[in-house]
C-alpha cells in the first residue's frame, strides 16, 4: 500500500471534523490558501510544522505523516506490551527525515512510557551507546533539561542529540546547542540574531533496543 500524502491526509481529517478550509485554517494559525495548497499538494510543510499542527489538531504527529490509520489508535498495549508507530529514521549525525513505512510499529515494555520510535542512522551518539539501527524510544513532549536527549526537527530535518542552552546572566536563553556523544562531530549551535531555522523538540528519548 502506498504512503499517504499529507494533503490526502489533512483534508480527510478536515472533512470529518465538518470544517471548512477557513475553519481549519483558524484553529492551524494559518490561511485558507496555504491549507488549499496543502491539500492539492503544491505545497509539502516542514516536519517540524507538522508536529505544531498535530498538537493543534490533538492528534498523533504518526497520524499526519502517513504513518498511522486515521481509525486506529496511535499506541496500544497488549499483554503488557507496549506498540507504537516508528516513524522514521532519526540522524546520529547530520539531521535527516527519512519517513517511515506504513503500518511499522515497534514494541517495548508496557512500563516504558513512549509514543512513538525512530530508527538510529549515523554514529554521532555512540557515547551513549546509540548506534546506527537502533530503536530509539521517544516519549512526546515540547521540552527536555539539559543534558537530556531529545528527537529535534531543525527545519525539515531530524537529528537525536543531547541539549545544552547557554544563558545570558539573566537567564535567558541565547543559543541552543545540539551535542553529539562522539567528538569526531560538532555541536550544531541554533539561537542568535540572525538565526532562520526553525527549531523544536518533539520528545525525550527513554529507552533504546540494540540492534547487537
């Protein structure tokens, strides 16, 4: 079965809410032209937009990638087995966004508090002992504490990294870096004027299964 688009997607969520494209529009913080573009799909949103609008909607951020059944619930527990949608892979390295396939679920323990999985590619987190292929389980929440390892979307993109804010004296926060667990790679540092890219955490990591 093929991938389901987001446009398809967010107008049949549209149609059984019994919205119109102004009212969606209104509830997204956005115009009725972009949802229209949305819909005829000559325009694709950034992940990271996804994510604000799944909040927006109440609804799983798996459900709007494509990567959920619109009547299916996001996560189940059976037997005391935890089962959630991987949604793709996740860099250790360089962010990516690779989406996941239809219907991939993972599963963990019932007492692992998680929504929903990403698959490890690269080798900047082997300090933590997160290699390329692992199951890395992410529990959904817009903020972490330092030192903390987070799924982030920089723009369109996915990375998992530690997250170190350096405040100014008042405690506000100037920039925010992005730290890998191998020192073969760099911390990406986001804040500052001039700053473009739109940053969001999307959860906390809470548990990894190995692939060795």
């Amino acid at each position: 079965m093929n991938k389901r688009e987001f446009g398809d997607i967010l107008r049949q969520l549209r149609i059984s809410r019994g919205l119109s494209q102004d009212e969606l529009a209104a509830i997204l913080h956005t115009t009725k032209q972009v949802i229209s573009r949305y819909e005829t799909k000559q325009r694709v949103p950034k992940i990271s937009v996804v994510a604000e609008y799944a909040e927006r909607l109440g609804v799983p951020l798996a459900l709007l990638t494509g990567n959920a059944d619109a009547s299916a619930p996001d996560v189940q527990i059976i037997d005391g087995v935890r089962r959630v949608p991987i949604l793709g892979g996740v860099a250790c390295g360089e962010p990516i966004y690779k989406p996941g396939d239809e219907g991939e679920y993972a599963t963990i323990e019932e007492h692992v508090r998680c929504d929903f999985a990403l698959i490890a590619q690269g080798d900047s987190m082997t300090g933590d002992r997160i290699y390329s292929g692992d199951t890395v389980f992410i529990r959904k929440q817009q903020t972490v504490r330092d030192g903390e390892i987070a799924a982030v979307a920089l723009d369109n993109e996915l990375t998992l990294k530690r997250i170190r804010r350096l405040r100014a004296p008042d405690g506000t926060v100037l920039f925010t870096q992005l730290l890998p667990s191998n020192p073969s790679y760099s911390p990406i540092e986001v804040g500052g004027e001039g700053e473009t890219r739109s940053v969001r955490i999307l959860g906390k990591a809470v548990a990894v299964r190995f692939v060795i």
